[in-house]
C-alpha cells in the first residue's frame, strides 16, 4: 500500500499593506490567513474586515488573491434623508413668514 502525499499548495501572495500566515507552502486542508493593515479592508473576500482565511483545495486556494483597499467611510444618513430634512426647513421658513406677515 503506498501513500499518496497531499496536493500542495504554493504560497498564498500577501497583499500589499497586509500579510499571509503561515507564509510558506500549504496542504490540502490547510487555511491561510490574511490580514490587512488598520484602516484597509479585504478585497475580494466579501464581507469585508481586515482578516480571512483561504483554504488550500486540491493545489489551489478557495479565495482568489487578495488586496488591500482604503475602507469606504459609510453614509450615516441616505441622500433622501438630507432632501427631506432640508425641504422640511424650507416649509418651516415659509410657514414662519407667512404667520408674521399675516399677524403684522
């Protein structure tokens, strides 16, 4: 009976501004992780976060190569929001001159 070894796989690249652990060759089975500096997301893992694993599968990663990117600040309000706030100041100005003028 002979064994037959597990497909390796090359080492994961690190990202630029990131890094790879461990960072030599992987077996079938074996995960990766990668990590991004403060401040930087993964691309193109999905949910984001600045750490995932990829998981070495028959000689190839699960995970296409990773990046590095700046993290998009999030909009705390929709554009419809702000639209609604300020035809309501708008409404509130009008209203306001009209009852002075109308009472004067």
């Amino acid at each position: 009976m002979t064994c037959i070894p597990a497909p390796e796989c090359p080492p994961y690249p690190p990202p630029a501004n990131g890094s790879v652990s461990p960072d030599g060759k992987t077996h079938a089975g074996d995960m990766v992780v990668v990590k991004c500096e403060k401040g930087l997301t993964l691309e193109p893992f999905g949910a984001g976060g600045a750490e995932a694993e990829a998981e070495c599968v028959d000689g190839a990663y699960d995970h296409p190569v990773a990046r590095c990117v700046p993290v998009k600040p999030s909009r705390r309000f929709s554009r419809s929001f702000y639209i609604y706030i300020y035809i309501y100041i708008k409404i509130c100005m009008y209203l306001y001159i009209y009852i002075h003028t109308v009472s004067a």
